[in-house]
C-alpha cells in the first residue's frame, strides 16, 4: 500500500538530501498511496503542467538559475527598495500587539508578491486562499474532502496562480514561502510582549522566531544507502526539517544555505524580520 520514509535525524537528512539518487522526481509510480501522494502534487503544485519550484528536480536548468536569479534580485545588498517604511510600521505596529493576525500576513503576502510584479495586489482573498493552501499542504484529513469538492481549493489556487500572473516563482512566495515569514512575525509579537525583549540581540531574535519548512517531500531514484540497509527507487522520503529546536540565524537548518535546494529568500526574509524587530523597538517607543 505505502512505501513511504520520514526521516527525522538532522544528519540523515543532509546526507540524503544530497544523495545524487534522492531528487524531487514525482511520477507516478509504486504502491497506492505513493501514486496518491505523487498525484496530489502533480495536480495541485504546477502551472501549466511545470511544478513550483519548491517541487523541481534537483537538474532542471531553469530551476537552478532562476533559484540564483531570484536570490540576487531579493538580495537586500543590491540597494534595491524590497519595500516601503510603511510596510514596516504596520509589521512592527503588529509586533508590539496592534492589529490582527490576518492584517499582518496580508502585509508580508504584498511584500513577496511586489517581489515578482511592483503591482501585486494582496488582500483578505489572496491570504485566504494561501491559508487554505497552506493547510492542504499539511496533510490528508475529511475536511481537504470537502475542500475538494465544493470547489474551494480549486479556486484558491486559481485565484492565486492568477495574481502571480502564472508565474511559477511568484506563486510559490506569495502560497508557501509567505507563510515562513508570518509564522516568524507572530512568534516576534509573542517574544516582544516578554519583559526583557529589548535586550535581546537580533541573532537571539532572529534565532527564537524563524523556522524551516515543517517537513519536504524527496523521491527515491536509485539505490541509496540508507542506516543498516538500502532504499528503492519509488521510496518517498519525507525530510522533517523542523524539529522544534531554537536554530541559528541564516541557518542552514532553515533555508537549507549550501544545499542544491537552498531557499533564495534566505537574504531577504532575514533582512525584512531584523527591519521589522528593530523598528518595533524603536517605534511609539
Ligand atoms: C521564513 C521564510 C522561508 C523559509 C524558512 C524558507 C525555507 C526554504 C527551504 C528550506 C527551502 C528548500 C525546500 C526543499 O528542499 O524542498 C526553500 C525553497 C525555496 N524557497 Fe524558501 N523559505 C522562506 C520563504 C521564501 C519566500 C518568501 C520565497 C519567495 C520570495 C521563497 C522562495 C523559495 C524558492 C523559489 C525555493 C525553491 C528553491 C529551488 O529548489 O530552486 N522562500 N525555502
């Protein structure tokens, strides 16, 4: 029925993650629920029959350099404006406890997608439909059932893929990059309610807010060795990057820095949280 791996072991999953046999290669192929689980992803994480980026395999030219592209355009070094002090005064406002949750994710949803197009617009819409995404990325459960069948995932993706523009990269910021950078913003406001938070340094910060992707699906290409014996091509392993842990500002644990895979937002989602810190430090104060 199922030939499926997670691997929880933070070396494991480096050294798999860099096995030339694991890839992000999702046919169709083996036991059910591998077909089901390949299926899904197909389905749902692609534009125009090519998937988000996130789900590429490891030789697709076009991800590897549009992966360098992007980290240069977001590259907060290159002088480029990534966005506006006002922005900023609304995340930090949020941060020291004004306003809501969904205000703010509608915030940091227009600063990505601005990223792709100077004219994307994000609203209560766009970050419903990325919520919903987001919790259909979680995991089967009933609920996705009925998701499915009253056509609302649909339309959320639809609705998504049509303010990128259809525009793979874009897509993948504003329905699940986005989501990193408002977890961070709401564990910013949780730490900046404690008493001591101002004494805190950015990395320490940075350190207690920021968290990888839960968990990153692979699929098994060739023999792999794998502890005592061997995995099969067909496997899917799924990498639990997140492991609850307090991680290492511009980690590797998050943005998987040094990896073939690694995030090209790394530079930007850092510099954007450290703007948005420091502002709420400074701001009303
Ligand atoms: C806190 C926020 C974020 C974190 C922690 C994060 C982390 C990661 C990680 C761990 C991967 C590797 C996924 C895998 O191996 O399967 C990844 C991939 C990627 N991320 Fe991010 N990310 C964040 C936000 C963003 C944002 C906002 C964007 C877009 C503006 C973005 C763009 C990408 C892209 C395009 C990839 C695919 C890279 C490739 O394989 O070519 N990320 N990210």
């Amino acid at each position: 029925m199922v030939d499926l791996l997670l691997v929880t072991d933070p070396p494991e999953i480096r050294a798999l993650n860099e096995d030339p046999g694991v890839d992000r290669k999702f046919l169709p192929r083996g036991p059910l629920v591998n077909q089901l689980i390949a299926g899904r992803i197909w389905r749902w994480f692609e534009i125009k029959g090519e998937p988000l980026p996130s789900l590429a395999p490891r030789a697709d030219k076009l991800r590897a350099s549009k992966q360098r592209e992007l980290a240069r355009a977001l590259d907060p070094a290159s002088g480029k404006t990534l966005w506006s002090g006002e922005q900023i005064s609304k995340l930090a406002s949020f941060v020291r406890g004004r306003g809501t949750n969904e205000s703010a994710a509608i915030t940091i949803q227009e600063i990505v997608g601005r990223q792709f197009d100077p004219q994307y617009r994000a609203d209560q819409e766009s970050w419903q439909a990325a919520a919903l995404i987001d919790r259909f990325r979680e995991g089967f459960s009933p609920l996705q059932i009925v998701w499915q069948i009253t056509g609302r995932l649909k339309q959320a993706f639809a609705l998504l893929i049509r303010r990128a523009k259809e525009d793979r990269w874009a897509m993948h910021g504003t329905a699940i990059g986005v989501h990193g950078i408002v977890r961070a913003i709401g564990r910013m406001r949780q730490l900046r309610a404690e008493p001591h938070a101002g004494l805190l340094s950015i990395d320490a910060v940075l350190g207690r807010c920021l968290a990888p992707p839960a968990r990153v699906p692979r699929t098994i290409e060739s023999n792999v060795p794998f502890g005592t014996g061997e995995l099969r091509p067909g496997t899917l392993a799924i990498l639990k990057l997140d492991n609850g842990e307090a991680t290492a500002p511009g980690g590797e644990a998050v943005f998987m820095a040094g990896h073939w895979n690694s995030c090209p937002a790394q530079a930007f989602v850092t510099a954007l949280l450290q703007e948005v810190w420091r502002r709420s430090l400074t701001e009303g104060a």
